[in-house]
C-alpha cells in the first residue's frame, strides 16, 4: 500500500452567495488569470450584447439575444470555476441583470478578485519564518 504525503496547496473553500461552493487557490496564478481572462471576455461581450440590443426594436429578437448572451456569459463563468455554478448562485436570472450598477456576472467575479490581495499578503507573511526554518533545520545536518 502506497503511503501517502500530505501538503498544504493554498486550496480554500468559499461559498458563493450561500448558494454554492467552490474551491481555488487564492494565490494560483493559473486561476488568477482564467478570472482576468473571463473579465475581458464578459466585458467585451457585455458591450457588444448592449450595442446589438439597442439596435433592436422587436421584443422577441431582444429575448433572443438576452437569451443567448446570457449563456455564453455563463460558460464563461461556469469555465472559470470549472464547474457549473451559475445555476445554483443565479437560477433563471439573466447574469447581466443589474445590482449595485453592475451585472450581477461582473459582481460575481469583482468579490473573487478581493479576494486575491489579501491572501498573497497573508502568504508571504507566512513564507520567510518557514522557509529559515527549514533552512536552519537542513543546514545542520549537511555539515
């Protein structure tokens, strides 16, 4: 039987809205960017989904590209988290629906990149005293 090492990976579990919860590494910059990378695509497709619907004067081509805006918008998001979480944190609500004067898509992610801060000034606080403890502990052992 295979012994198993353990080891902290920075992977913490947040809750989303209460409805939801999801697991990332504040710290992975794998993750960091897909969010950024997310951003600028739901930005750039927010604009264009704006434009194309004040071009538009039938209510039912409005549906439609409220519709279909609103799922690509949840693949994106649904592809940072690598998991389906816009329909447990949004339901049926259309993700650019508006709160605080945002969609609600862009206030999702804003309070995931608070997140960042915080956690890599915590981890580097926490780098130095270890890493000159294990530094210290090998030092000796080599001479």
């Amino acid at each position: 039987m295979a012994k198993t090492i353990s080891f902290a990976s920075g992977v913490q579990e947040f809750s989303l809205n209460g409805n939801v919860t999801v697991f990332f590494n504040p710290t992975d910059s794998a993750f960091i960017n897909r969010v950024f990378d997310g951003v600028k695509a739901l930005d750039e497709k927010e604009n264009q989904y704006l434009a194309a619907l004040n071009a538009l004067e039938d209510n039912e081509q409005v549906f439609e590209l409220a519709s279909a805006h609103d799922s690509e918008a949840r693949e994106i998001i649904n592809g940072i988290f690598g998991d389906d979480v816009c329909a447990a944190i949004f339901g049926d609500m259309n993700i650019s629906a508006l709160a605080d004067g945002l969609p609600v898509w862009a206030n999702l992610l804003m309070a995931v990149i608070d997140t960042f801060d915080g956690e890599f000034a915590e981890e580097k606080k926490k780098t130095s005293p270890r890493v000159a403890k294990y530094s210290a502990k090998y030092s000796k052992r080599a001479k």
